[in-house]
C-alpha cells in the first residue's frame, strides 16, 4: 500500500472512533437499540469478545471506562466493520500484498501471544531479581572515575603525547587537536563520570592503577586503539536501590527468557531453503 494511502486509511479508523460518541448520539433509534445488546452489520455479528479486547486496550492505555467512551468503542467497530466488508466486497481480501500482509499481522499477534505465555508460565521472582542487582552492584565496582583520555592510532604517537605532557603541554588542547574518540575530543577527552565497569578490561585496569591527577606512563593498548588516560577524581559510586531497579530487571530477565526460548525452539526446527 501507498504510505500516503496507508498513512489516510490509519487517521480515517481513529477519525471514526474520535467522532464515535457523536454519532451514537445522532444515530436512528434502530441503530442505539442494537448497540445494547447484539451489533449486527449487513447480517454480520460484531463479537463480544472484539468490544471486550478494544476496552482492555484502552483502559490499559489510562483511559477512563465511562459511558461515552463505551459507545464510541462500538460505533468504531462498526464503522470497522463497514469498511472491511466494503474491502471484501471488492475483493482487496484476495489481493496478494493485502493477503501477505494479513497473515504477518496474524502471526505478529500468535508471537506475542506465546511470548506472553512464556513469561507468565515461567514468572521472575523477587528473589532472583535480588540476585541479579547484588551481582550488578558488585560489577559496578565501590568507586566512580572522573577521566580524560586521548585516543590515536599509532603506539609511538601516544608515547610522543605522554612526554609532551610531561614537559607541561595542555591535555585538554591536545585532545581537541589528535583525538580520535569523537564522543569526547571536542570536551578534551573528558569522560565525565564513570565506573570502570562501562570500560573495556584494558582501560579499566589502567584507570584503577593511577592516583588522583596521575597520567598513564605508557600507551594503553585496547581494539581502539593507544590511551594516554588521566584521572582527575575519584569519588564512591552511589548505585540506585534496589526497589528502583527492580523492574528494569524484571524486564532484561524477561528478554532473556524470550530469546532463549527462540534460541530453543529455533535449534529444534527443521529449515530447508529449497
């Protein structure tokens, strides 16, 4: 489909649920005595269960469960409902996008039901996520790292750094004018506040060996490349509570659930490419 035409056909279908209470209040007596009981359309039943699952959605999303808005929940399904069969009619169903498209939107639904499923068959306890935060709060290390660094390319260009600044050079000019880290020369080479857990081993070895305002004596080797790494403070590390974490965790936990189980059910399934 079109992006404009889709983009038209989405604001039409939120269109008629925004103007849903409206015309419920303009519809013919015959129209409001069917919305209290049964919903019929051209002979075509609207389910309960279709009215029940659009005010689960809102209500989930903080909308208020009031009269009005349970009028305009059906008047949007019958307006669905009329433009479905008018599609049908001329047989957009049958068309090869549409129907391609229909049946990814059925299994999107299939996959988010079983990981559902999955989630609540397998639920994370309090306790392991207790688990999970203490051995996050030891990861984090007992202190934070106020660092600058300059990251180049070659060995011998770092050690030139090293001993221009040692006869006194400016590190932050330095930084600005050969920094290859383009997150942090423009600041020269300021890294902010940190512990050594968001470093790679290598880096994180060497700031912890330095002392308040202390220089790395030789280039620090990592995948980057050579640091010259300064250490300008340090200070303990304040990790959030654990009730203010917890949920973060439930969530990764979850994740990780959910790719195991494709991981699973991926190695046990039969693939052809034929």
């Amino acid at each position: 489909m079109h992006p404009t035409l889709k983009t038209l056909a989405v604001a039409l279908v939120a269109g008629t649920f925004a103007a849903g209470a409206v015309a419920q209040d303009k519809a013919a007596p015959k129209k409001a005595a069917a919305a209290a009981g049964k919903i019929v359309v051209n002979g075509v039943t609207i389910p309960q269960s279709r009215i029940d699952m659009m005010n689960k959605e809102l209500t989930a999303s903080g909308q208020p469960d009031t009269p009005e808005r349970q009028r305009a929940v059906k008047e949007e399904l019958i307006n669905r409902e009329v433009l479905v069969q008018a599609a049908q009619k001329r047989g957009l169903d049958k068309q090869a996008e549409v129907a391609a498209q229909m049946e990814m939107a059925r299994q999107a639904v299939l996959v988010r039901a079983l990981f559902e499923n999955e989630v609540k068959a397998n639920p994370i306890t309090d306790a392991d996520l207790q688990k999970q935060y203490e051995e996050f709060k030891k990861s984090m290390g007992e202190n934070e790292y106020k660092i600058r660094h300059i990251l180049v390319d070659k060995e011998d260009d770092a050690k030139a750094i090293i001993a221009d600044l040692g006869k006194g050079a400016d590190f932050a000019k330095i930084a600005k004018d050969k920094s290859k880290d383009p997150g942090s020369k423009d600041n020269g080479g300021d890294l902010d506040w940190g512990p050594t857990a968001r470093y790679v081993k290598p880096f994180a070895d060497a700031v912890t060996a330095l002392k308040k305002g202390q220089l790395t004596t030789a280039p620090v080797k990592t995948d980057f490349g050579y640091h010259v790494i300064r250490l300008d403070d340090v200070r303990p590390l304040k990790v959030p509570g654990f009730d203010e974490l917890k949920e973060q965790f439930r969530q990764r936990a979850q994740q990780q659930q959910i790719q195991k189980l494709v991981m699973d059910l991926r190695g046990k399934a039969k693939v052809e490419e034929r």
